[in-house]
C-alpha cells in the first residue's frame, strides 16, 4: 500500500460528495442533529455502514447532500477532497460533481459551482494548478515538486480539472443548462461532462440534445456505461463514441466487441463494483480481460469517501488480486495520462513527472 502511495498517480473518475471524509460527514451531520433538522443516530449508523447495495448508495447520495446543501460546505468538502488526495501523490485529478440548484438558501447551479472553485482556491497544503486556458504555455516541470511526489512530503503540486455531472433523474432542459454552465466555466478549469446517477432512473435519449451539443462545442464526454444491464442503452452509449466511459460491468459478448473495437478507455472502479454488487468478486473482474487485450484502462475510486477506499488501495487490490508486480502497475498508472481531459501542455508536464518517477523509484 504505502509503495503505491509514494507512486504518482492520477484520478479521473471521482464523484465531490462520494469523496467526503467519514469524520466531515459525522461533523455536519452532528451541527444538523443540534439543530433538529435530522435525527443524529438514524444519520450515524447510515454514513458507518460499509457494505451498500446499489440502491443503498442511491439513498445515501441523498442524505449527503441533505449534508452539504450550503455553498460554505460545498467550498470546504472540495478543499478537503483535493487535500486527500495529493497527500496520496495524485498529481493531476479530474473531479467531477452535479451542479445543484436551491432556491430557498440562493443558489443557483452557477454559485454551486462557483463554491466549488472557491474550495480549490482554498487549498493550500499543496500547490493547485486548475485554470485551464489562462495558462496555456509550457513551464518546466518544478523538480522539487518532482522530488515530493516521489517521497509523499508536502509542499507539491496537483493539477485539478472539472467535469460537471448530468443526474440522470434530470430533463432536457436541466442537462442543457449544465452543459451551458461548463461553457462558461471552461476558463476555470472545466473540461467536461459526466452522464450519472442511479442507473435504474431516467432514459438516456433524455441526455443525447445535451451531450450532442457538448461536443459541438469541444467539451470531452464521459459517461457511467452497463452499470446495470440494459443492453440497448449499452450499444447506444458505444455508439455515441464519448471519451471515455466509467464502469462497463453488465456488458455481453456483442458490447465487448463494440468496446474493444472503438478502444474507448474504460474507467474501472474496483472496490465500488464489489462493493455495490454489480460485480459478484473480483476474479471475474473484466479489469482481467480487458488489460489482457491491451485495452485503454484507468484504476479510479469512483467515491473514496464512501466506499472507504483511495486510489492509492485500488492499486494495491489490483496488484494482489491480479498478480500485478510494481513495474506493471507504474506503467499502468503512467498510461492514463494518455485519457486526460486536460490540454497538451498539462499532459506533457505529467509525462515529464512520470519519466522522473520512473528513474527514482524502485521498480
Ligand atoms: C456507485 N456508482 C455511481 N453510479 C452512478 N452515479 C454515481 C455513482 N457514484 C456517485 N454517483 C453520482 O455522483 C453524485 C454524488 O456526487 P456529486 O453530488 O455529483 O458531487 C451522486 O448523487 C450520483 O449522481
Ligand atoms: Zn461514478
């Protein structure tokens, strides 16, 4: 564990409020408690409870944002979430949340957001590079930073960009709007768009006006895929060709041929697929088939915060499980900067850390 938290690493699937600390939650969840908004114990034992179904995960998404409703709240979870994980030698992380909208403390999708850079402007146990256009000229890479990325000191640099999530309980219009809202905010390191939410709800013919429209406009597309079985929205979604797609559990022969032929890289998230069940263990893991074959692959940890985990474990669940030595992990850690969402100039700045890594470290 500890050798792939020394490693750099980056993340490209991890949900804002699926990334919150256990201790945070508690901590709003007691303030709330006090103010008898919520019944402290009933909200104790349900953030406690590591096993979930699915359906389970569904409803405790609920109950967190009940938790995190204000934009100060919003601010503080995305300082923390981003301090998690460069302590854990992420150097470039890709996060994405649902911009939401409540009219009865003021927030609009655009001031939910706006808390959530805010929250990165907040960060200040580790250097933050997250404006995605302002700087667009190549730097060198800081080889002190270099040097704590390999050794898991403080003082270094991540790269953060933003996607911003679609729920799927959302119509036509409250897609379109978010996609407007990435738009306007590519200046502040939005890169793209996420299709989730419970898998069971909403049609994705609901999200295609949307999603069409943001590749018009050159934003990247990623979208939760065969999270449950539904064969026609699987070879729909493939169809479509986004950039990338997370999960790609409850595929059958026809869609792993479609997949493998279109080498989409596919976001895979270990412990969150055992954990909701969508995958029965993780010997019949598809991670298995799908790095035999070459396929373009990133470990991610889908929600750290609510399935107890970080990429950091991810890694070490692949190495055990699959028989995976140091050299192969590092080397698939290091492939993924290839699936960034991030322009050329941040790209060539990880590939310079990763090659200096590659010297350093004891492969
Ligand atoms: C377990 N697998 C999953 N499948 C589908 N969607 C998921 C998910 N995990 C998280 N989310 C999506 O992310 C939201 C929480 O973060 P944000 O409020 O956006 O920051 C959830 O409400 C859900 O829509
Ligand atoms: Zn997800």
């Amino acid at each position: 564990m500890e050798w792939f938290a020394s490693m750099p690493k980056v993340e490209l699937h991890a949900h804002l409020n699926g990334s919150i600390r256990d201790s945070t939650l508690l901590e709003l969840a007691r303030v709330l408690g006090e103010k008898g908004v919520i019944v402290f114990s009933d909200v104790e034992h349900v953030i406690m409870k590591s096993d979930r179904s699915l359906h389970e995960v569904f409803k405790l998404f609920d109950l967190i944002h009940v938790l995190t409703t204000d934009h100060a709240t919003v601010t503080r979870i995305t300082q923390e979430v981003v301090e998690d994980f460069a302590s854990e030698n992420i150097v470039y992380l890709e996060l994405r949340t649902t911009p939401k909208r409540n009219e009865s403390i003021g927030m609009s999708k655009r001031s939910y957001m706006d808390a959530v850079v805010e929250g990165l402007r907040a960060v200040s146990a580790v250097d933050v590079d997250f404006a995605s256009r302002s700087i667009d000229v190549r730097r060198p890479v800081n080889t002190k930073n270099m040097n704590d990325a390999c050794n898991g000191t403080r003082g270094k640099k991540i790269y953060v960009r933003l996607l911003l999530s679609i729920d799927r309980r959302e119509t036509t219009e409250a897609a379109m709007e978010t996609v407007k809202l990435a738009l306007e905010m590519r200046d502040l390191g939005v890169v793209g768009i996420d299709l989730s939410g419970n898998p069971t709800k909403g049609e994705w013919t609901t999200f295609l006006p949307a999603l069409k429209f943001a590749r018009e406009q050159g934003l990247q597309i990623t979208l939760h895929c065969g999270e449950i079985p539904n064969k026609e929205e699987i070879q729909s979604m493939l169809d479509f060709l986004p950039q990338r797609i997370g999960h790609a559990c409850c595929f059958e022969e026809e869609e792993w041929r479609k997949l493998k032929s279109s080498k989409i890289p596919v976001e895979i998230c270990l412990t969150s697929n055992i954990r909701t069940e969508t995958i029965s263990s993780l010997d019949i893991h598809h991670f298995v088939d799908l790095y035999k074959a070459q396929h373009p692959l990133v470990l991610c940890t889908d929600d750290s915060g609510v399935f107890s985990t970080s990429v950091s474990r991810e890694y070490d669940l692949a190495a055990s499980a699959f028989s995976l030595g140091r050299r192969e992990m590092f080397q698939l850690a290091k492939s993924a900067v290839k699936f960034i969402f991030a322009n050329g100039r941040v790209k060539e700045d990880l590939k310079e850390i990763f090659d200096l890594a590659e010297k350093k470290l004891d492969l």
